[in-house]
C-alpha cells in the first residue's frame, strides 16, 4: 500500500538511463527558471514530515535534529540527522523518546534505514516546486528514503497521501472479457455497470487498505498489476472487523485496461511530484520499470529493450528523438528515477 533549488543557473548532473539490461551516460541541465529562484530549503524543530509510509516531528537533542513518530497504527519510527553545512547531513541513531529513561537505546528504525550502518548514510535538504524535501542516500546502495516537508500535522497528511497515492495505483479506464466498461479516476470517482460515484478506502489497522465502499454500500479488494485489475467481492471478517475477506458467492471481475488507455502515459505523476519509496511500493517491480522508463520515454529517449519500445510507441505522446544524447531530465525527474529503482531493489526490510 500504501510529491530545489540551489543558486544556479545550469547544472550539468551525469545520469544513467536504465532499459532493461542496457544503460546511456547523459547529462542533465535545468531548465526550469522558477526553480533557480527558490528560497533556501530549511528545517525547522517542530515541523511535519512522511515518507509515504511514516510520519514525523522535529525536535533538537543537542546538535541533532531528531524526526520521530510512526506508521498511521502506531509509533517508534526515529532518526537522526546532524548538520554537515551547505544543506547536508549525517544520519545518526537517535532516541524516539526525549527521556533518556524512558528509551535507553538510539536507533535507527525508519523506512528504508533498517539494518543499514549510519557511516554509509547521509541527507541532503532540497527544493522542488517550493517544497523543502529531504533525500536520504547510502554510499553504495543511493537513495533509501525521500521525506516530504507537510504544513499541518504529518499523520493526517499522510493519511491523505497514503488515499491517494493508492488511487493513483487503481487509477484507468478498464473493461472486462464481455466489454463492459468500469473506471476509476484519481480523484477516487468511479463508473461502474452497476453505477458511478466517489468510492471511499477502508482501513485495517489504522491503514487504508485496498479495499474500497461504493455507493451502493458493495466493497471490493481492488489489486492492479501489468495493466491487469481483479475486483474481489468482500465483507468485514466474521472473527476480526479489522479485517476483510472475500463475500461468500460474491464476484470476481478480471480486467485489462482498454486500448484507448494504453495509448496514453500511465505514470505523468512521475515527471511532476516527488515520489517517496512509500508512495509507489505498492506497485510491482514490472510497473515500477514501466514508470521508471517512462520518465526517460516522455522526453523521447529510444529504448533497446524491445518490449519498452513496442509499449511506447503505442502511446500517442511518443516522439523518439534521433540521438538518446540530447535527451535530458530535470532534478526533479532524476531524483525519481533513482527512488524508483530503489524500491524495484528493496528488500523485505523495505
């Protein structure tokens, strides 16, 4: 389950574009003007932030800024980071409790930071679209976690995120073996054969899970993977209201995204937001290369993976440039395509 600036003008970053099994050294330049304007990203003790699947408060232990808190169900997430200047930072354990007494042992227990050596870890504080994020990179493995900075408390925004980043992973116009049309919209609107409204997730634990209320009062475990869908009938658990399992003699619906959705970028989000390892763990590692490739596709870059080349042509977006050399990514896109590779590379502590 389960959005910088620094004082130039141009940069010139060395990327690798990945396509399967073959990869092209290129450069980067920024070209957006608003971002070179931006103000200086900052940290401030007391302020909010998640990473798609935990949230966080600020507060300084002495040199450290400590970013403690949880998952929506319940807490002990906590990390340290000390300032190095110039924005960058050393990760370092730290206490979840400020008491000494009541926690006798600094950790690291975040997303992404579970059983890595602090020495390998550090943070950068940076601006996109005018919101301070922070990248958490390991020396050898690169990006580990991405936080967003969140004006208001960060578990009910990360409630909100975690909402839509799940009706992102649904989102499409889909139909079934006989024709039938059903789609689901980002927004969490839905249009069914059986009718069309807002469709609302239910929770397990404190989490929102992927299974969704229609107006009808009806709920359906929804799972979407290599532009496939399965809508599973179900009901509240006769031992655990928790829980959910599938309704005795209720319906199974397999379906595949329509031609004409295929033929439109899947995964726009990618070139626009900053993702979080989070945010798109919830899709499956092929999705993940899709989405990943597809950053590279939107700018026009040819693949020499085949089946990568015969999915985008079918898009009517795609313009594949002659030389894979012009091709050039912003910070923001860059940023996501390592985040992405980094979650089609998690482990089970992910």
């Amino acid at each position: 389950m389960f959005k910088k600036s620094l004082f130039f003008a141009l940069v010139l970053i060395p990327m690798v574009a990945c396509n399967g099994n073959t990869k092209k050294t290129v450069e980067t330049e920024e070209t957006n003007e608003e971002q070179t304007a931006q103000a200086t990203p900052t940290i401030n003790v007391g302020s909010y932030w998640h990473n798609g699947t935990e949230h966080f408060q600020v507060r300084k232990d002495g040199d450290v800024l400590v970013f403690f808190g949880g998952s929506l169900h319940e807490g002990g997430s906590v990390f340290g980071l000390k300032e190095q200047g110039n924005n960058h930072y050393k990760v370092v354990p730290a206490l979840w409790e400020n008491d000494p007494e009541m926690e006798a042992e600094a950790s690291l227990s975040a997303r992404g930071l579970l059983g890595l050596e602090p020495a390998d870890l550090t943070a950068e504080a940076k601006v996109f679209n005018g919101k301070t994020v922070i990248v958490i990179k390991h020396k050898k493995l690169g990006v580990r976690s991405v936080l967003l900075n969140v004006a208001h408390d960060g578990m009910q925004e990360l409630d909100v995120a975690t909402k839509a980043s799940m009706a992102q992973w649904i989102a499409g116009d889909w139909q079934s073996a006989d024709g039938q049309r059903y789609s689901l919209k980002a927004d969490q609107s839905y249009t069914f054969p059986s009718g069309s409204g807002k469709y609302k997730f239910e929770y397990v634990y404190d989490m929102p899970d992927n299974v969704i209320m229609l107006n009808d009062g009806s709920h359906w475990r929804v799972e979407s993977a290599k532009g496939k869908m399965t809508l599973t009938q179900m009901r509240q658990d006769s031992q655990d209201e928790e829980l959910w399992e599938p309704l005795e003699g209720g319906k199974t619906i397999s379906l595949s995204l329509t031609a004409e959705e295929q033929q439109k970028w899947r995964y726009e989000f990618a070139s626009t937001e900053v993702l979080t390892v989070g945010m798109i763990d919830i899709y499956d590692k092929e999705d993940l290369r899709v989405m990943r490739n597809e950053i590279w596709a939107r700018h026009g870059y040819r693949f020499n993976s085949p089946d990568l080349q015969r999915r985008f042509e079918k898009v009517k977006g795609y313009k594949p440039v002659a030389d894979n050399s012009q091709v050039r990514l912003t910070p923001l896109e860059q940023l996501n395509v390592e985040t992405i590779k980094a979650v089609e590379e998690r482990t089970e502590e992910w």
